[in-house]
C-alpha cells in the first residue's frame, strides 16, 4: 500500500508536450502542454468536440499523437512495457466497460490474470478488497453488470481500475447519467482514495459540481488549446467560454457544494 496523504511536491508524474491531435483536416488539439503533478486530483474539462476523451487516451497511450510526446513517470509513454502500464495506471471509461459475460468480481480479477502470477484464491480476496474499497456490498462480486445500477457500475469500473494499486487513476466522466445521490457518492469517493491512498486522480468531466468539488486544478480546452489553473484563478477568466462556463445558470449549485464540501472536511 502506498504512503497516504498528497504529494504536490513531488513534480509532474505525467508530463505533456506539444501534444497536436489532428483526425483529417480537424485540428483537435494544437501544441497544448500539460503536467499532471503527483497527488494531486487534476479535472479535464471542455464543451462538445474539444477532445476531452481524446486527450485522456493520448495521456495514457491508447492515442498516438500527430505531434507532441508524453512522458509517463519520467518515460516516454509509448515505451512503457505493459505489465508496468498496468501498474502504474488504472482506467474507469465512461460506461464503466465491465464485461457483461462476466461477473462484477471476475471483472475486477480480470487485470490480474492478465499481468500477475497470482493464485486464484488471492486474486479473489483482492477483487472483494477493491469492490469494499470502491463502496460497495459484498454480495456485489457474485452479481453480473446488468444485475447492477449505474452508480454501482461505476464503483465496480472503479474497482476494476484499482486492482493492481496504480499509482494513477484516469477517470472518464465518473458521474455521468448518475443521480446527485450517486454523482457525489462518487466525488466523495475520489476524495477518498486520493487522501488515504495518495493516488494521483486525472478526472474527465462537464460535471461542475465534480470539478468545484474534488478537482485542485482543472485543465479546460477550448479552441484549440488549454488552459490550467485552480479554479478560484479560473473564475476570474476573461475567455468567454470559461467564464460562461464557470459562471453559468449551473456553477452557482456547483460553488456551493464546493463550499460545503470544503466546509466539512
């Protein structure tokens, strides 16, 4: 188990330069450069089309980019063996992905076999240790994907991507077609793992709630290009689509849960 508590200091663990994502004539991405810092809850935000998805892929190598280069702990991404791939990083894509022919606890062994030497009975209490840590019921690893709701598949994702202890969780819209119930059962969960674990969170997402909440510095692509900052710097924006972003009908419901989360921790 890694040392709890957050790391901001401890430098960038991924590093992006000059990343150019280009399908046909569309430039997605031009020249946008970005550093994940270790530890910390990094939000990845933008409207329709801005890449967000794509630029999540090209972080952790299933995305090669037209230009640009990304370093993943210090090491050219596209360089990393898969087994360390695997260890390093953990991946919740937005439907949550499970594998319907499977159960949830066979979902979550399912890295296991495919990177470790484990026998069966220890890949089975690690998957019900993940399923606990992800927040949900024990019976939950005999049930299939369609047996669960959404929050629960997202939670069981989430547990898929933590069964070999990476070090960094990409989370691809967590709370997307969730309930606010669910929605912030997840964000209190990303808090979470980041606090006791020390894991580093890159969080895709249009939820502002999430962002405000959990996020210490959210990327935001428009145009072309990127922008990052904390998002009290943010708010203060004069790039019309931030600021109609960040001070939309929505964000107000956003800061103040933002406030409240804060106030209680």
């Amino acid at each position: 188990m890694r040392a709890p508590g957050r790391q901001h200091n401890a430098g960038p663990i991924v590093s992006a330069r000059g990343i150019v994502n280009q399908f046909g004539a569309q430039v997605v991405h031009d020249k946008i450069s970005l550093d994940v810092m270790a530890g910390e809850i990094l939000g990845i935000a933008g409207g329709s089309g801005s890449g967000k998805s794509v630029l999540l892929k090209t972080l952790v190598g299933l995305h090669r980019p037209n230009a640009g280069k990304v370093l993943l702990n210090g090491e050219p991404v596209d360089e990393v063996e898969n087994a360390e791939m695997a260890s390093l990083i953990g991946v919740l894509f937005q439907q949550g992905a499970l594998f319907s022919s499977l159960s949830v606890a066979q979902n979550v062994m399912f890295p296991m076999r495919q990177h470790t030497d484990l026998p069966p009975e220890q890949q089975e209490r690690i998957a019900a240790m993940k399923l606990a840590l992800a927040g949900l019921p024990a019976d939950t690893g005999a049930k299939f994907p369609a047996e669960l709701s959404g929050g629960m598949v997202k939670r069981a994702g989430l547990a898929r991507a933590l069964a070999l202890d990476p070090r960094i969780l990409f989370l691809d819209e967590p709370t997307s077609g969730l309930d606010p119930t669910a929605a912030s059962g997840i964000d209190e969960l990303i808090l979470q793992l980041n606090k006791s674990l020390g894991i580093t969170v890159v969080v895709v997402s249009h939820d502002l709630t999430t962002l405000f909440t959990v996020c210490r510095r959210v990327a935001i692509l428009v145009d072309k290009k990127i922008t990052v900052d904390t998002i009290d710097k943010l708010m203060h924006s004069q790039q019309p689509w931030i600021h109609d972003f960040l001070h939309g009908p929505r964000a107000q419901g956003a800061m103040n849960a933002r406030k409240h989360a804060h106030g209680n921790r």
